[in-house]
C-alpha cells in the first residue's frame, strides 16, 4: 500500500484540521471557478433543456445543410420521404397554394404537349389525304377493308416507319458540337459545321419571329427527313430522322438529355471548347438512334393475285387439254372414215402428237386434214406407209388415172368388177381389155355396153347423115336431133381417133334449099340450116381436132355436079381426116 | 482537340465572306454574293502544338440589323472585325460593332483587319484613323482576300490569344 502523507484520513488526530481544510478548498474553487461553474452549469441545463436546444439547431441547420449537401447524397436520402410526405399533406391541406404555384411552369408544358398531339395528328392526316390517291393508298383501302379498321389507322400503322439516322449533342451557347452518333446508313456532312448551322438557324428563327429565349425551332423538315430538336438548359440534341418518328421518341430524346444534364452538369457550365469529356455520352446517344421497321408480312393482295393467275393458268391449261384431245380424237375418226388412209397408231404426248398409218398415194392428203382439225401441222408428227387401198371409189380413181378414158367411156365399178359404158376406139377398148385387171383393187373388167367404132365405121355414119327439113323453116325436128347426137358421139371418138394419129377431122356442114322462092332467101335458108344443125351437135362434141366448115353453101351451089342435092331442103354432113396443118388444102378437093 | 467559335463582323461587303473563303478553301472570287443570315464554316489548325477547329460564322453585314447579331455573336470565343480600307464608314461601322460585341460577349479576344490592301492607292481609312484605333487596344492588321495576305495571319493570331484567353486544361497559364 502507498502511503499517501496528503491524506486526511491518515491521522484521525487530525480529523477535525482536516475538515476545515475540505471546507477552504471548496470555498477557495468557488472563489476561483464560480463564474464558470455558472457557466458550467448553464450549459448543463441548456444540454438538458429541449427549448433551447432547437433554437440553437434552428439556427445553424442552413449551413448544415450546405455543408452536408454539397458532398453526398444520403441526406436527400433521408430527407426524400419528409419532403414527399409533406408535400402531399401540403397538397390535401391547401390545394390552390400549390396550383397556384405551379400553375406557371405546368401552362407551356401541358399547352406544348397539345400543340405536339394536335400537330402529329394534322400531320397523319395530311399524310392521309396526300396517300388517297397513290396506288399505295389503294392498297390500303384494300387492306382496311380487309381488316375492318378505318383508313386513316391503316395509313397511320403504315407511315410509323422512321429511323434515327444521326444525333447531334450540341452546346447550345456557342454551337459547338460536343457529340455525334450516326448509324451506318446516315450520310454524314461536316458534323461540326451542321452544328454550327442548325444553332444559327435556331438563332436566326427565333430571332425573325421575335420570339423569346425559351421559344425554339423544335422540328424542321428536309426532303424525307425530319430534324427534331431537344433543347436542354446548356446543350441541346439534334436528331436528324428518316421517316415519321412517333412522339414518344421525344420522350427517349428529353430523358437522354436531361441524364446527360445530370451527369456532366459542371463539364457543360465550363465548356470551353474541349470536347473530349463527352465522349463518354457515345452510349447515351446511341440509345437515341432508333429505328421501327415494319415487319415486311407476305402481301395477301399479292398472294390472291398469284393464287388467281395460277388458277386461270389451270383452267386455260385443261381447257385447251380438253379442246385439243377432242380435235385429236376428231381428227382420228376423220382419217380413218377418209378412204385411202390407215391409222396405225397415234400418240398424243403434252402437246405433241403422232401419227402412224398407211397412205394410198391417191387418197386425200392427210396433212390437209390435220390443218382442217386446228393442229398445227408441225406439232403432228406423221409417218405414212404408202399403200394401194381397195376402197371402190379409190380403185375406181385409180382406174381413170391409170386409163384416161375418153370422154365418151363411163367407168364403175361393181364389187371389185371394173365396167366400161359408153363409146371408145377400137385401140383404146383393146388396151382397156388387156390393162384393166392389172389395176390394183380390179380383179374383172366387163366392157359388153361399150361401143366400140373403127375410124371408117365413124367416118361413114357422119356422111350418111342427112337432116331434113320443112319447106322455108331451118328448125330441127325431134327425130333429127336424136340422129344428130349420134354424131356428136361419133365426131368425139373421131377427134380422139385423130389425136391418137396425130391426124385431123374436118367436118363440112352444107345446107341445101329448094329452087322455090327468091334466090337471097334461099341463102339465107342455107346458112340458117347449116347453124342449126351445127347447134345441135353441140359444141362440146367438137374435139379440139375437130375444124368446122359452114360456108362452101356458095362454092356448092356454083357447082354443077351439085345441083340434086342442092334442089332439095336439107343439110348433109361430110366428114373427113387430113394430115395436121394440111386441112385447107383437103377441104378444097 | 479544342472547338472555337469566331464571328466575323464588319459592315457590308468589307469582305468577310471573302476573307473566310480565302482561309477555309484558299479560293478568292471577285463576284459578290450577298450572306443570307449566316454561314458557318470550319477550319482546323494547329496553335501551340493544339489541335483547334476554328467554327467560323460569317454573318451578314446589314447594320439596320444590330438585334439579330447579338443572339449569334453569343458563344463566341473571339471575333474579327473587318473594314474595308476603301470606305471610311467601314471604320465608323467597326467601332459600333465592336461596342455591341463586347457588351455580349464580354472581354474576349479581337482582331482587327483592313482589307482590300491590294487596292492601298484607294483606301480612305488614313494612318492616323489606324492609330486611333491602336491606341483604344485594337490588334489592327492590312490585308488583302484577294491576294491571300494577312489572311492566316489573321486566324493563327486570334486563335492564339483565344487559347490564352481560356487554357484548355491541362495546360500551364
Ligand atoms: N480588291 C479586293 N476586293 C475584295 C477583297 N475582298 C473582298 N473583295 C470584294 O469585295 C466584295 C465584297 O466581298 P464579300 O466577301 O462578299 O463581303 P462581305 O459582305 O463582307 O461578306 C466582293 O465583290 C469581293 O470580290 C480584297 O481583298 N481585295
Ligand atoms: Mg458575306
């Protein structure tokens, strides 16, 4: 244990010296402290006492503030709920106070967002009325009636296309560009420039209409792009875009100015000129350049117009299918109902077509019927055997071009017997005779009702003739003509008999009157005569070897010889052959 | 980099327009076409080892519109004045201009310049106006657009005092 000399305690018999001692120390520190220990004791009852403590915090809580504001948030923090709180009871307990307040900063806002509303919505319908009468706007119609919605929402969803091209971050004050974000697509001038020129366009706008500060060209349009300006206090943002943006793209546009105003508050107040720091808004900015493209959907209109031309092309396909496979079978039928023509095969394969078959060279062309069917005759394919065909009809062709029957000659047929009708000469009949079952398709030839006539036997029929007449009358009695087509006969098969022998026929026609009644009558009787009757022969059994003569009527008549024939009313008919070109002379024996 | 912005500033065809050309594109032409409003055009250069992209506004040299120019010569980092050496009024048009500029703009940097001094033999503006002017703290240069003097000099002069006037940061004042 220490010893303490100092203390009281330690000599009781002391004690009452040492109480008088604690008495002088005590009266001594109040002579010495008694001011502050009032002080003291002041301050305690002031520590202690509420009243006096707020009025003190009252007094500095300003510069606290500052203070504690200018360095972090959590004071706001703090405070945040307070100020919220309060201000809702403020709002419950007096309303008009705060409209009243308000009521300046909310006017041009709200007046601002209508003008915008009442602008785009003049704006889709001046796009609505300039569409209404493109093709694109009939589309649409179409497409509004498709899909039941009014015109003016279709041409609305189809004009909200836009992109974002370029955004400008511009210091407002000087017109120097802080930042600039283009997308890939932009056409980029000089940024700086641009900068420069959209500041002074704004300044020169504003200036022109007289208006204030805070009035500003918010928008401007050029060609298909529309440049929207943001204004901020100390920057603005300029985005230049293709197509109609919708207006909440504005809405993008101010929160990405205001977090810019935020974020680089003291940047943009200094801002001399440097640039750099606002690099940092690339990501901002980018968020600005958006772009809506409309999600190209498969037209309908256009899917209808194929489906439809698919559906015609069908239908003219089978249509002409059918109309072609009918021609074919047509034509088939009429080939095999030609005589002459065999079908042995036909195809038809996607509009080719093939034939096969047998053709007897006389037999109508086939190629011809093809045409007369509506084919093309190079799309028909044909391969024709050559044949003969024992068709009646065609061996009875084929007889004739074989034969050259004469005129006077009538060929049929019965069965597969070849018959000769008629008249011919004796070389012809005899030819006939041997050829005839050597055509093929006859396997008989009968000529019992063909005459036949030697030169001589023709000859003296003709000369025999001799036409009577009436006194005074050049006519023609029934019994005469009957004997005169006689001769027509036999002056054909002379003409052939002399084409054969390169000979001709001479015939004289010679009339003859009465010696009654004067003289130029009886002239003319004898010419009149002669005409008759060569009338009635017919000059279609004048043969083109065949040279007629009617005017010896004179040199007859001079002559003496040929007084008895010529006192009676007749005409007589002379024939004879002569040697080509040597007629005249004959003729005038 | 750093981004400047320069009015040009001067009564009616003093060759503003001219002087801007000369320098951006090095091109002079005699024909005169009247600035509508303003142009803007660029400019880049080297100063004291910095990059600085002069933004050049040629405003339109109608006087009657003092209003207008106040809201475009905001911002400006510096200007330039321009007379024409063959017309006194030029000069008295100078002194006016530059009041309203440093009421906006405050004490920023400013050159002056006489142009057309290829035509010296024509000037009105006589040394002793010149010296007026020296003595109120004008930088007063001669110079000619069309024959290219002085134009550089000119724009290197301002930009240098700009960047004087306001360092960009990280260079000692
Ligand atoms: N002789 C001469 N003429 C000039 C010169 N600079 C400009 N000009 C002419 O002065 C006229 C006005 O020039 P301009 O640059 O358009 O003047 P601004 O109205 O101030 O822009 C034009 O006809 C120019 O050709 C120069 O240095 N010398
Ligand atoms: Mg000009």
């Amino acid at each position: 244990m220490s010893r303490r000399p100092d203390n009281p305690q330690s000599d009781p018999s002391s004690s009452d010296r040492s109480s008088s001692v604690v008495e002088d120390w005590t009266e001594l520190r109040t002579l010495l402290l008694a001011p502050e220990q009032t002080q003291l004791d002041e301050l305690r009852d002031r520590l202690d006492g509420q009243v006096v403590q707020a009025r003190d915090v009252g007094r500095v809580l300003p510069e606290a503030f500052a203070v504690r504001g200018d360095h972090d948030e959590p004071l706001s923090t703090v405070l945040a709920p307070y100020v919220e709180s309060g201000f809702v009871t403020a709002v419950r307990k007096s309303p008009r106070t705060i409209v009243d307040a308000i009521a300046p900063i909310m006017g041009p806002a709200i007046r601002q967002a209508i003008a915008r509303a009442l602008q785009s919505m003049t704006q889709s319908f001046n796009r609505s009325l300039d569409e209404s009468l493109s093709v694109r706007s009939l589309r649409w119609r179409v497409d509004a009636w498709r899909t039941g919605r009014s015109f003016a929402e279709v041409v609305l969803l189809h004009t909200l296309r836009y992109r974002v091209e370029q955004v400008f971050l511009i210091h407002r004050e000087t017109g120097l560009l802080l930042h600039h974000v283009a997308t890939d697509a932009a056409v980029v001038q000089d940024e700086h420039v641009l900068s420069g020129m959209l500041t002074a366009i704004q300044n020169y706008a504003r200036d022109s209409f007289g208006a204030s500060q805070d009035q500003t060209l918010d928008q401007f349009q050029v060609g298909d792009w529309t440049v929207w300006v943001e204004q901020g206090s100390q920057a603005y943002l300029a985005a230049v875009i293709r197509g109609t943006p919708p207006t909440s793209l504005r809405e993008d546009f101010r929160d990405v100015l205001d977090h810019i105003h935020a974020k680089h508050t003291d940047t943009l107040a200094r801002f001399k000129g440097d640039a750099a720091p606002f690099k940092t808004t690339q990501t901002q900015l980018e968020t600005c350049l958006q772009a809506h493209y409309e999600t190209p959907r498969p037209d309908p209109l256009k899917a209808w117009i194929l489906v439809g031309l698919l559906l015609l092309g069908a239908i003219w396909l089978g249509w002409t299918t059918y109309q072609n496979q009918t021609r074919w079978s047509m034509l088939l039928t009429e080939l095999k109902a030609t005589p002459g023509l065999v079908v042995t095969a036909a195809k038809s394969t996607w509009g080719a077509y093939y034939l096969e078959g047998l053709r007897d060279p006389l037999a109508k062309d086939p190629s011809e019927l093809v045409a007369e069917a509506g084919f093309d005759p190079t799309v028909v394919k044909a391969v024709w055997s050559p044949y003969y065909a024992l068709n009646p009809e065609l061996v009875l062709v084929r007889a004739e071009t074989m034969l050259h029957p004469p005129d006077t000659v009538k060929l049929t047929m019965e069965g597969d017997t070849l018959v000769a009708t008629g008249s011919a000469s004796e070389t012809w009949v005899g030819e006939t005779r041997r050829f005839a079952a050597l055509i093929p398709g006859v396997s008989r030839y009968r000529d019992e009702k063909l005459l036949t006539h030697s030169v001589a036997e023709l000859l003296d029929r003709i000369n025999q003739t001799v036409v009577r007449f009436g006194p005074g009358v050049s006519t023609v009695g029934p019994s005469e003509q009957r004997v005169l087509g006689i001769v027509g006969v036999a002056l054909r098969s002379l003409d052939e008999a002399a084409a054969h022998t390169g000979q001709r026929v001479v015939l004289e026609v010679l009339g003859s009157t009465d010696s009654t009644g004067p003289a130029a009558r009886n002239a003319q009787l004898r010419k009149e005569r002669a005409e008759t009757v060569l009338a009635s022969i017919g000059q279609h059994h004048i043969g083109e070897h065949t040279t007629v003569i009617t005017d010896i009527v004179r040199s007859a008549a001079s002559n003496g010889s040929q007084t008895e024939v010529g006192s009676r009313r007749i005409v007589t008919l002379r024939a004879f052959l002569t040697t080509a070109g040597a007629e005249n002379e004959t003729a005038r024996p | 980099m750093i981004q400047k912005k320069i009015c040009m500033l001067g009564g009616f065809a003093v060759g503003k327009t001219s002087l801007v050309r000369r320098f951006v594109t090095n091109v002079f032409s005699d024909q005169y076409r009247t600035t509508i409003g303003v142009t803007v055009e660029r400019k880049s250069l080297v100063v004291d080892d910095h990059d600085v992209t002069l933004m050049l506004w040629d405003l339109y040299g109608e006087d009657e519109f003092q209003r207008l120019r106040e809201s475009y010569l905001r911002g400006s980092s510096g200007y330039i004045i321009v007379m024409d050496g063959t017309r006194q009024s030029t000069l008295d048009g100078a002194l006016a201009l530059q009041q309203t500029a440093a009421r906006t703009l405050g004490p920023v940097p400013f050159i002056a310049i006489i142009n057309k001094a290829d035509v010296r033999a024509e000037w009105e503006i006589d040394d002793r106006s010149i010296n007026q002017l020296r003595e109120r703290g004008w930088t007063v240069l001669f110079g000619s657009a069309k024959l290219g003097q002085g134009v550089d000099e000119l724009f290197t002069l301002l930009a240098t005092q700009m960047l004087k006037a306001s360092p960009p940061s990280g260079v000692p004042s």
